[in-house]
C-alpha cells in the first residue's frame, strides 16, 4: 500500500486493541483497531501485525521492541501506523506479552491510544531522522544498525531513555511549549 498523506482519526477516548502469537501474527482486533485500520476482521486475523507498518516507521524501533517483549518486559512506543487505505495514524503502543500457564510467552497483546498532534510532530521530526540514517544503508542489518545509532545518539544527546523520552511527551500537556518539554529531542 502507498501512503496516502490522509490521516485517519480516532478520537482520544478510543482505544485500539490487538493480540498476536508469539511470531506476531493477528489473533484478535477490536472494533475500532478494524474502523481505524481499515480492514475487515477476515482481512486482518490471522496476517502479520506488519500489516498495517508505515514505510516512514524506523525499523530500530521495531527492533528496540522486538529486544524488549520476548524478555518479559512490557513496551511504549509511538507509532505511526498504515491503513488498507493508503491513510495513516498515530498512536502510543502498549505493547506487553501474555503468559501460559506454565509461565511461556505465548503471544503479545497490545493496547493504542491517541496521540496529540504536538506530540506527533515532536515523534515524527525524531523518527524521520532515524529514517534518513536508515535509508543511507543498502543493507537491512546496517540499517537497522544505523538506524538504532541513531536513535540512541538523540536520546544521549537529551540524557534520557526511550522510556523516559516517550514518558516525557506522554505526560506533557499538549499546550505547553514544545521545545521546552522536549528535553532537547528536536
């Protein structure tokens, strides 16, 4: 699918569920992870999550959670998402693994909230940074290494975690200064 440049809205009270196995394929999609996708339940339950990845989405990201949830540990992260439609939206992934009875991972759930436009902007100045140091590369492993290099030098550089970085923005008002709560993540 090619990005349109549409947005697709949601509203901040809306929540956008998903569950997957452990490989990350769909198990489950809510009502509103369908309207805002996209897609019809039959389309989506059963693809792989990457459905829905934005070409403009860094892949160090993605790797970043990929480090994170097989160990147990639960993620944020913002995300910019793909529609069936070519549109696009934003949301703060929280992202957690689900457990069998015998303490095994056995697949991944994920709840999506609204994201201010602020906030979207901030991400997305952040992202397409990462995306450029990205695209320098031919190959997909020196990518996603120059990509995560990225990422980490401007988290460095504003002495925070993604953590704290994806903390820093959720916690802030959207009417506040930008650059003043950004912590120096310009």
């Amino acid at each position: 699918m090619v990005p349109t440049g549409v947005e697709r809205p949601y509203g901040p009270e809306e929540i956008i569920v998903s569950k997957t196995d452990p490989k990350g394929i769909i198990t489950y999609a809510n009502d509103v992870f369908l309207r805002v996708a996209g897609y019809e339940e039959h389309q989506i339950v059963g693809a792989p999550h990457n459905i829905i990845r934005h070409p403009a989405m860094p892949r160090a990201v993605f790797q970043l959670m990929w480090e994170v949830i097989p160990t147990g540990r639960e993620l944020f992260a913002y995300v910019l998402n793909l529609a069936a439609d070519g549109g696009h939206y934003w949301v703060l992934a929280h992202v957690t693994p689900s457990f069998g009875p015998g303490g095994a991972i056995t697949g991944y759930h994920s709840n999506r909230r609204w994201v201010p436009p602020g906030t979207r902007r901030t991400v997305g100045d952040l992202y397409a940074r990462i995306r450029a140091a990205e695209d320098a590369e031919s190959r997909t492993p020196d990518a996603i290494a120059a990509g995560t290099a990225a990422l980490e030098g401007a988290l460095a550089d504003a002495g925070a975690t993604y953590d704290e970085f994806v903390w820093s923005l959720a916690a802030a008002d959207d009417a506040a200064d930008e650059p003043a709560r950004r912590g120096g993540l310009r």
